[in-house]
C-alpha cells in the first residue's frame, strides 16, 4: 500500500473547504487544503476590480450567515484579523413613492416601521427569533432528528410556504416588499413552495446577529479561517488544479468543496451507477449578473433609510419583484430586475480613497445568459437614487459566462451550487440522510451543493468533515457548535 502523504485532503478553499479543513484538521488529523486559484477564499475574495485603491468583493459582500454561523462562531476568528461592521439599517427597500421600509436590528422597530402590519410581524418574527439560537445547528444541517422538534415544526410550518402564500398575512405594500425582497434571495419563483425559508432565515439572523460587512472586505473572513488553520498545523497549497483523482497525494479521505457537475469529472470513475445516475439529474438554477462601481460620491438615494443601509433592495413591490424572477426563472430577461446591493464603503472607509466609494449589485438572469444587463440595473438604482449615474467613475461587469471562468462552482452563473427548491433543499447533491458521502469510500462533497446549501457560512464544510471523520476515521469531530 502507498505510504499516506496526509490523513486528509480537501479540495477548494472557499467558505465551506476551510470549514471542512479546519474541523478535521482540530480532531488532530493532518490536513492539505488545495485550491485552484492563486489566492485562498472562493466566493470571500475582494479585488480592486475597477480603479486603484477602490476595493471590491468580487463576490458574496454582506454577511449575516457568516455572523450567525453556529460554525464559525467556535473559531477565534478575531484573534486573526476579522472585524465585523455593523451598518445602522441591515436592510432596506425603497419604493416608488419615495419612501422605504427597512429591516432593523431590532424585531420591535422593524415591526413599528411597518405600521398596521405591526402585529402580523411580531407574530411572524418574534417566536423564530427566541428560537432561533438552538435551532441554527438543525435548520443549517442535514436532515437528522431535530434537537428541538416542536421549535423546528413551528419554524417548518412557515417555511415551508411559498413566499407568495406568506405574503398574504401582510397588508401593507411595505411589509409585502420588504418579505419579497428577503425572499427573492432564493433565486427561484416566489410561488415555490418553499420559497419562504431563505427569507425567515435571513430576517431571524438580521435581527440576531445584523447584516455585517468585514472590515476591509470580504476577503478578510476567508484570511481569518486560513490563518486560523494554519495556526493549528494545517497545510495549504495554491495553484493546484485537481482534474483528476490521480493528481492527488495520498490520503484516507477527500472532500471536494466542488458542485456535482465538477466532481463528477474528477471522480466519476469510481462512482456507482446509482449515485451517477443522481449527480447527473442535479439540477441547477439562475445566474447573476454582477456590477461594480467606483463612484465620485455616496448613492444618493431618495428614501433616508436606504443612505443608512449597508443593503438595499431594488425591486419595488412584493408583486414587481415576483413577476421579475418568475420571468427569469423562465429563460427571459426582465427589463426592471429585482437588483440587490451593497455599499460597503459607507461603513468601511478602507474600501475607497478618501471621500470617494464603492458600490456592489447584482441581479438574477437565466442560467447561462450573456445578456449585459448593466443599462437595466443602473436604471432601477436611479430610479430609487435620481443622480447616480452622474457618480460613476467607473464600472466593472461580469455575466455568468465570466462567473464560471472565474469559479468553476458557478456552474451557468448559479451562485447557490444548485437550485434550492423544495426538491433539492435537504436532498442536495443526492437523497440520502448522509448527503455528504459520496458512494467511492473516502470520498466526500462538502460545497454548497450539500445542505444547507448556498451562503457564507461554513456549515456544509462543517458537516461534511464531522461525516468524514466518523466514517473514516471512527472519530467524532472535536469541536461543538455554539448557538446560531
Ligand atoms: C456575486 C455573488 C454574490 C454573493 N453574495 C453573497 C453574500 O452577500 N452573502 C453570502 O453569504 N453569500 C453570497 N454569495 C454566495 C457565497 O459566495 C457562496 O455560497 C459560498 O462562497 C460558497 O462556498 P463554497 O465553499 O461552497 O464554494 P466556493 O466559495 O465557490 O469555493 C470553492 C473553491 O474551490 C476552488 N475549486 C473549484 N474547483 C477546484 C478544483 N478542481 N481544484 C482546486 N480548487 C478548486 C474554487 O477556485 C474556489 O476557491 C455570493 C456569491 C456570488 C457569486
């Protein structure tokens, strides 16, 4: 037998290859981080994308998954340079009429802000919120027996809704569009059964933890885990492209932080035909169409709630945003998208020369588009904030084409790994109660193409390693998760 170069390799440095790096490597394991790329961090990378000295994250920006992660919350991720920033408003979405409704930290002002819907909301809100601490651990798992059934029956009853459906509660155009924004982050029809989950999730963490920037970008969590790892004896190595199991040292167990579509390339070889059969009907979604700009001043929005905000979405009503991914999930483009954004620099003085700033969006378009959707975008951030456009000094663009270059996990531009509706929302990559185990022994996937899927929060990396480190290594991860 070949002599072991390492107990345990993983493959990809993103959010959930560190997670997965880290939870192996503190059960006393020697552990090899690979990643393709000449930096650490997949979706945590921040660049200066458009003008010297205007920072910008090149992908995921705004945090409240990171910042709730039961995962991430274990690590002393502040001894290693990770400094959140917690903007006034987390969220806020402006209307036509000039006025906007917002997402506070607090469930009681947020409730207060939107007026006869008050009470529907606290009554929504307010028992997910107390709850949600002991729940993060089951809800950002796999499919397991709850710790807190009754917790997680009354959290499942809602979000398994569509957002549609949940909408109704509401009256006013203000809750129906704040709740179709939050939802919209699903990247899926807000009819989907469903659809309401990711809009819970975000909300509850908002009001626990906030909507948080890293201080000088994104990029500084993904520095934080690795220096992290490396501290406790772990081994990273960059442009290492993984094309092929035989590229590999040698080791007892893999982890691929890589999306069915990949790891069936590198792998497919020593699968089932089973477990083929199901990785090649893995189904993935929408893509994203992403700018960023360098800009001579603040945006200069109508509503003040928005200048306060470290997100604002741009979609106007529950029913515009609705019709705009509902069109979209159908292979057209929407002429008004429903557009998030960030401004970070706002927050975060790092992020640009003095007195100038940067600004980050993106939109959904269908899987694979090439469309520019630069006009569109521009106009629904000047139709909110008359006077932007008079602000660029410049704009960088990438559409889902140039996403999958610059990520192969971007598979047509799906920035969740794999489409998160009903059918794929625990059952990622594949239906099995051990969704991280692949059928070739020792191998495992732990992307965000397994549960709980899509955002920065490490839990998919975390769980796959814990799989890894029973089934191979007969250990029980060393670490326990602290309350989301
Ligand atoms: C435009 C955009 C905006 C986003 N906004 C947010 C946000 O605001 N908040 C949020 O929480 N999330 C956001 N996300 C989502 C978030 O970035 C992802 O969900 C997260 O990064 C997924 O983590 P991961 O570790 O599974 O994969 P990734 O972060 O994709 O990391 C995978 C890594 O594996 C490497 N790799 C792939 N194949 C190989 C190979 N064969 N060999 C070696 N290395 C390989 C890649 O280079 C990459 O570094 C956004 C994503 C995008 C694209």
């Amino acid at each position: 037998m070949a002599r072991k170069d390492y107990d345990a390799i993983v493959v990809g440095s993103g959010p959930n290859g560190l997670s997965a790096a880290i939870t192996m490597q503190r059960a006393g394991l020697s552990v090899l981080l690979l990643e393709m790329k000449e930096t650490i961090g997949g979706g945590l990378r921040t660049k200066e994308l458009t003008l010297p000295g205007f920072k910008h994250d090149v992908c995921s920006a705004i945090h409240p998954l990171a910042a709730g992660s039961p995962f991430f919350r274990q690590l002393p991720l502040h001894q290693f340079g990770l400094e959140y920033i917690y903007p006034e408003v987390s969220a806020a979405h402006p209307f036509d009429d000039g006025g906007a409704a917002a997402l506070f930290r607090s469930v009681e002002e947020t409730a207060q802000s939107l007026g006869r819907d008050e009470k529907q909301y606290l009554k929504l809100m307010r028992p997910l919120v107390k709850d949600w601490p002991k729940l993060a651990p089951d809800v950002l798992g796999p499919l397991h027996f709850p710790d807190h059934p009754v917790a997680l029956a009354q959290f499942g009853l809602n979000a398994i809704t569509s957002a549609k459906f949940l909408a109704n509660r509401f009256v006013t155009k203000e809750a129906k569009g704040l709740w179709g924004g939050m939802c919209a982050h699903s990247i899926q029809p807000l009819s989907n059964i469903a659809s309401s989950a990711i809009g819970l999730v975000l909300m509850a963490t908002g009001h626990l933890r906030g909507w948080p920037i890293p201080k000088g970008g994104s990029y500084s969590i993904a520095n934080a885990l690795a220096s992290y790892f490396v501290s406790i004896g772990g081994k990273i190595q960059t442009n290492f492209h993984v094309q092929h199991l035989d590229d590999l040292p040698v080791s007892d167990a893999v982890l691929f932080d890589v999306t069915p579509k990949q790891l069936l390339k590198i792998a497919g070889q020593r699968f089932s035909f089973l477990y083929k059969w199901q990785m090649n009907r893995y189904r993935y979604g929408m893509g994203v169409f992403k700018i960023d700009w360098a800009l001579d001043d603040t945006i200069p929005f109508t509503a003040d709630a928005c200048s306060k905000a470290g997100t604002i979405h741009l979609g106007n009503t529950f029913a515009e945003i609705a019709s705009a991914e509902l069109l979209t999930s159908k292979g057209k483009i929407a002429e008004k998208p429903f557009v998030l954004l960030a401004q970070q620099s706002v927050y975060d003085a790092s992020r640009a020369p003095a007195g100038r700033h940067t600004a980050w969006a993106y939109c959904h378009v269908p899987n694979g588009s090439q469309v520019d959707m630069t006009e569109a975008i521009e106009q629904q951030v000047e139709r909110f904030a008359p006077g932007f456009r008079e602000r660029i000094l410049a704009r960088h663009t990438i559409n889902t084409f140039q996403m999958q270059e610059y990520n192969p996990n971007y598979i047509g531009g799906d920035i969740n790994g794999g489409v998160i509706d009903i059918t794929q929302l625990y059952t990622r990559p594949v239906i099995s109660l051990s969704p991280y185990r692949t059928s070739a022994k020792g191998l495992y996937i732990c992307s965000l193409s397994t549960p709980p899927g899509g955002g920065v929060h490490g839990m998919c990396g975390y769980y796959a390693a814990k799989r890894a480190l029973k089934d191979v290594f007969d250990l029980e991860e060393k670490i326990g998760l602290a309350s989301g």
